[in-house]
C-alpha cells in the first residue's frame, strides 16, 4: 500500500537532508522528493567519490527508515542477494529427528523449510511485509553481471517474490530504492526506465566548502577554502583518477590531525596520498607545480 511522503514540499526535505549531514543542490532535492512523492526507484549515476551512497544513509536518516544496503560486486547471485536456507541448520535438525525416534518425514520437512531456517538478505530484507518500509540501498550495480541486474528488474517491477517452499512474500510498503553506479559499464534501458534518473557531479567550490565545514568538525574557514580550492584545481588536471568529495573530507580532517591551520607546500605534498590513489598521479605531480597550485588559490 503506498505511503505518505513524510515531507510536504522540497523546502521541507532539503532541510531534513541538511540536518542529516548532506549539502543538496536543487536538481538532487527535488528528484529526491519525486521519489517519495510518486514511489519510484531512484537511480544515481556519477563519479566515485561524488556522495552517491551517502544520500541513500541520509534519506534513510531523514525519513527515519531503516537502511539495507546490497553492496554488488562481480559474480554476485541471488542466494547472497535474496535469500538462502540454513543447511547446516537444517541437517542438524534432521538429524535431532532420526534420533528422536520414527520420522514423520513431511513434518520435518515443514518445520525445516519454515521461516526460522529461512537466512534473509538485504532484498528480502526490504520488502518482509513484517518488518518496517527501509530505504534499499543497491550501490555500485555496474560492478554486478546481467543476470543479476535482469533479476532485480523483476524485482523491482512488482516488490514481491515466490520463495517455492513459503509461497509468495509481497512488500507490504513499497521500500525507498536507491540504485547507484559508476559507470564502469551501461546499465540496460529497461532498468533505468523504471527509475528516476540523477547525475551526481562534483560540487562546485562553495557547495564543497559547506561539506567541509558540516564533515569535519573543527575545521577552520580558511583551511576549507584552500583545501577546496586545491582540490578543485586537482579536478582540472589530467589526472587518472581525480579526487572526489570524500578524498576531499579526508584530506580536511587529515591536515587537520596534523596541526594545519592553513596550506604550505612540504604538508601538502607529504599528504598528498590522501587525496591520490595512483602511483601514475603522484608521480606527475611535481613539487614545482604544487607551489603553484598554492600559489593560484592563495
């Protein structure tokens, strides 16, 4: 049966968001709160890095749902996706039968195929019709096969599944979906198409300093506009992978742990492993252009 949006207007969610730790822009707030309002899955696709999965953990926070998270990763199947049976559960207690006595074999069948041997997994978690509507957080589906994503489209498509020796189990509440990716590979039409779609990019400058300063407690205002504006400048280098907003973060609360109260070039380039993560970037970028990096954002 379909829920109530628990928020009456974008203004309201956003708010809720921000209190959650999150710096929205406008697009993402209101595709946030169409997916509420009209019970569809939201599809979030952008670099790694960007806050992609965080707005699935704020949502669940702000809605005050429970979060389940699938994490994907390449061969994953239904069994660790939906659900299996407790085997050496189930052959123990078989067993406690035999050696009870004479064995009512249909009895023993029932009672270990029954809910108490049944081990739930995040998707089967999100639409138990007895347990509370969570926000279901699918992250990164591009590092899972095609199987697994023709599977989820049927999943998706009605919220229910047929488990042979239970019956059928349908979510009683549809659960917030938040499918993210990366874009290691096109995820097929037919699953986007049943989605609301949002690109997350990198913040601009100011969105970015408000992250700092709400992520890093303590940080000072001078220090997350320079660290920004660094990390900003790195962005529009030909970089193999270019820092994201969480290397961002920890960057700020790296140079804090170090006593830094602003940027000076032996700190920065002595951190610099926070921010890259690939032999190849560290290598290109030189001391002489580090100074002038610092130089540029002042």
């Amino acid at each position: 049966m379909p829920t109530e949006n628990p928020f009456g207007s974008i203004e309201a969610l956003e708010a809720a968001v921000e209190q959650a730790g999150y710096v929205p822009d406008r697009a993402l707030s209101t595709v946030l709160y169409l997916a509420l309002a009209l019970e569809h899955p939201l599809f979030l696709e952008g670099e790694p890095g960007v806050g992609k999965t965080e707005v699935a953990k704020v949502l669940a926070q702000a809605t005050g749902r429970p979060l389940e998270r699938l994490q994907c990763y390449e061969g994953l199947d239904v069994a660790h996706a939906l659900y299996e049976w407790d085997y050496p559960r189930q052959l123990l207690e078989i067993r406690l039968a035999e050696a009870s006595g004479p064995v009512d074999r249909p009895a023993v069948n029932r009672q270990v195929f029954s809910p108490a041997f049944l081990i739930r997994r995040p998707l089967l978690r999100a639409i138990d019709p007895e347990g509370p509507a969570p926000v279901l957080l699918i992250d990164e589906i591009d590092r899972s096969d095609e199987e697994f994503e023709a599977f989820l489209l049927e999943l998706l498509s009605d919220f229910q599944v047929t488990i042979p020796e239970l019956g059928t189990l349908r979510a009683r509440e549809r659960p917030v979906v938040v499918i993210t990716s990366n874009r290691t590979r096109e995820i097929h039409d037919a699953l986007k198409r049943r989605c609301l779609y949002h690109w997350i990019d990198y913040p601009d400058a100011e969105r970015e300093r408000q992250i700092l300063l709400r992520k890093v407690p303590g940080v000072t205002e001078g220090l997350a506009r320079q660290a920004v504006a660094f990390v900003q400048r790195l962005r529009q280098m030909d970089l193999y992978k270019l820092p994201g907003v969480a290397e961002t973060i920890n960057w700020a609360a790296a140079l804090q742990a170090l006593g830094q109260r602003e940027l000076d070039p032996g700190t920065v380039e002595a951190s610099l492993g926070v921010l890259l993560k690939y032999r190849d970037d560290l290598q290109g970028l030189d001391r002489e252009q580090v100074r002038q990096i610092l130089a540029e954002v002042g």
